[in-house]
C-alpha cells in the first residue's frame, strides 16, 4: 500500500536520553515508512535547549500554536547535578511548564486499558482522565515560619495603594507556621475551558472537585467559574451526550473508587497532582499513561506521562539490553496523528493511528511484553522482550492490520 497522506504539518519535539532513543526508533519504524508527513521539527533535547538559551523551547510552542498539534519526547530538566554532567549554563526551566504557559494549556491524563493488566480497583473499567490546574495554589505560595508570639495579617493593598482589605491570618501564643496562596481568575476559566474543550473533544462527562463548603471563596470561586462554564456549553454538551457534575472533593475521592471510569475528573493543583498518581498507579503503570496539553482555543501537545528514564539509558550507553516500555511514546505519536488527521478531515490518517494502538494493545494481550508489565500481566504464557524487540513485534501485527 501507498503512504497516507497527512495535510497538515505535525510540530514535532525531540527529547532526551533513553527516550529520545526510542522516538527514532518510532518514527522509522511507525511513521515514515507509513505517512506522508511534514514533521517541523524542534530538538528539545537538553544540550540543544542550553546552545540556544531555550529559545527551541518558545519556538516549538508557538510553533504548535501555529500548527494545532505537536507531539513531544519525554524531557530533562536540569538540576544542579545535571548541569554539571551536560556543562550547562544554568538551571533550564521545564519545557513542559514553559510550553503549558505559552499555550496556557491544562495537562489531561489518561491510562491505556489493556485487558490482561487488571486495574487495582476491581472497580475501574473505562479509562479515567484526569485534568489538572498547574497552576498557583501551594506550588506558588508564600511561606513564613513564626518563632514567637504575634500575629500574621493577609492585606490586600489595591494599584493605587489604598489598603482594601486587612484579615487576621492568627493571633500566635508561641512559634508556628502560616502560608498564603493565590490564584486567577483568567487562569482557572483558561483551565475550565480547556477541560470542557477536552470532553467534548472526547465525548466523556466531566466530574469537578473542591472544598468549597470549608473554602468559602477561594474554591468557591473555582466552583462558581467552572459552573458557569458549564452552562455556557449546556447545549454541546447536551449534543455530544456528555454531562457536568459538581463534588466536594472528599466524596468524589469515595465515588470514584466505586466507579466505572470513563469520565474527566478536573481537578484543582495539589488535587491533580496527588489523584493523577494515584489514577495511573491503580490502572497499573506510568508506562501505560497517555498525557495531552490542551489550550482553551484547542490547540494540542501530547506526550508520555513519564520522564526520560535514565537508568537504561545508562545501560544502553554500555551496550547493554534494555526493555523499555515504548508504549506511552507510540501513544503520544498516535494521538498527535489521531488529532491531526480529524483536524484536517482525513479519516484515513485517523484510522492509521488507532490501528497502531490497537497492535500495541493486542502485542501485550498477546503475551509479549517489556519487563516493566510482567509482574503486571495476568496473561497465562508471557514473554519478555527487550526495547527494539516489543517495537518489532508491534510493526509485525501493524502490517497483518494494514494488508
């Protein structure tokens, strides 16, 4: 058969270490010999990110901008030992948060459901998306240690100077603790949108969780944004056949362990950051999480939910075998590809990518897997294959799909 055409260019965003060898690997044995694709490409890779002082990063974002969708490699970011290791100039910061704030995207998660790695949660049988607000919260507050008696005041002094409002945080007796934090208005309706954006785009029900009955303005205020939103999109919703519900985040915590999946659960920053852990540990691995940046205007950024895995990168750089799970990687190319080809209207682009993931899926189903899923794997006979060797059993079930 001939290459499927792709209409539109895919911003493409290279990464590093052990991942960054597993992307050329995907893309000579699942991309090129398959699609006629233009890929603009970005070297993300850390050394590359230092030669240009992150410029590549601020390109490829708005390059996605430009484009609509990007698929991006697992990243460094550098430490003060990782400086030392590649001779930077200094401390980079995360390509992931530098992207998230150019496209003002929300980050969705969303495990891969493989029938012989059963859920923890007997449970869970739809995949559970979670979006989280990486934004404010605890992650940009301010903190102050008390050593004796006294009292900590939060003051509102508006642009003008004229002090508004001046609360008492507490009278301290003795030494203590106290932190104040803060959020957007344009941020928490970017994040609303983004996730309404995203269960249209997926024809799932969205479930939103705060304490508002404790925070009566602070997560109220998210509760009252996200509401409104909610009507505003009652009539898409309503055609996509999808819902909004609103819980307290204690009994959402309850509800979900109960059940089916198969919903965005749109959580606030320390919520999301604590519940999307948990989510892909009880679906079975990082290495089975899918993981997308959505903007509110609908631009889309995917990518592995998991880092650049430099333990066998170290092993590969000694000429050792590894077994890396590709997985999360081809799913990031997949979705790209998948979002790329409904974009442009090419349903021959789409069904290419699901026929991808569909032999992913049926390799491991089948028996054949990285060492990671082993132990996970429920299936009766089981073989360990190492990093190039599951991606060659792959293309081999791609091509019996393709004939």
């Amino acid at each position: 058969m001939g290459k499927i055409k792709v209409k539109t260019p895919l911003v493409e965003l290279d990464g590093d270490e052990m991942t960054r060898i597993i992307w050329k690997e995907i893309k000579d044995r699942f991309i090129h010999p398959y699609l006629d694709i233009t890929l603009e490409y970005y070297d993300l890779g850390v050394e590359y990110r230092d030669k240009t002082d992150d410029q590549v990063t601020v390109d490829s974002a708005n390059a996605i901008k430009k484009h609509g969708v990007g698929v991006k490699c697992a990243t460094i970011t550098p430490n003060a030992d990782r400086v030392k290791e590649y001779n930077l100039k200094q401390e980079w910061k995360s390509p992931n948060g530098t992207i998230r704030a150019i496209l003002d995207g929300t980050v969705f998660r969303k495990p891969i459901i493989i029938k012989n790695i059963p859920a923890a949660v007997n449970s869970w049988k739809k995949p559970i998306a979670i979006g989280r607000h990486a934004y404010g919260d605890i992650y940009r507050d301010v903190e102050i240690l008390v050593d004796g008696p006294g009292k900590v005041e939060l003051v509102y002094t508006d642009a003008s100077g004229k002090e508004k409002q001046r609360l008492l945080v507490n009278e301290f007796k003795g030494a203590g603790v106290a932190l104040a934090m803060h959020n957007l208005d344009e941020s928490i309706k970017s994040f609303a949108k983004a996730c309404f954006t995203y269960a249209l785009s997926e024809k799932i029900s969205i479930w939103f969780a705060t304490k508002d009955t404790i925070s009566k303005k602070y997560h109220a205020r998210f509760r009252d944004i996200f509401d409104t939103m909610a009507k505003e999109q009652e009539s898409a919703m309503k055609a996509a056949g999808i819902t909004y519900s609103y819980y307290l985040i204690d009994d959402a915590v309850a509800q979900i362990m109960k059940n089916e999946g198969g919903q965005l659960w749109a959580l606030m920053n320390y919520d999301g950051d604590v519940m999307s852990d948990m989510v892909a540990s009880g679906f079975g691995s990082l290495g089975l999480m899918t993981s997308v940046l959505v903007s509110p205007d609908g631009k889309y950024e995917y990518e592995a939910a998991h880092g650049t895995v430099t333990r066998h990168y170290r092993k590969y750089q000694k000429g050792e075998t590894t077994s890396t799970n590709s997985v999360a990687s081809i799913f990031a190319w997949t979705g790209a590809i998948a979002k790329r080809g409904e974009l442009d209207g090419t349903p021959d682009v789409v069904n290419f990518a699901h026929k991808l993931e569909e032999a992913i899926i049926e390799t491991i189903e089948g028996g054949e897997m990285t060492k990671d899923l082993l132990s996970l794997s429920t299936a009766a006979k089981k073989t360990e294959l190492d990093t190039f060797q599951f991606m060659e059993a792959v293309q081999k079930r791609l091509d019996a799909k393709l004939k």
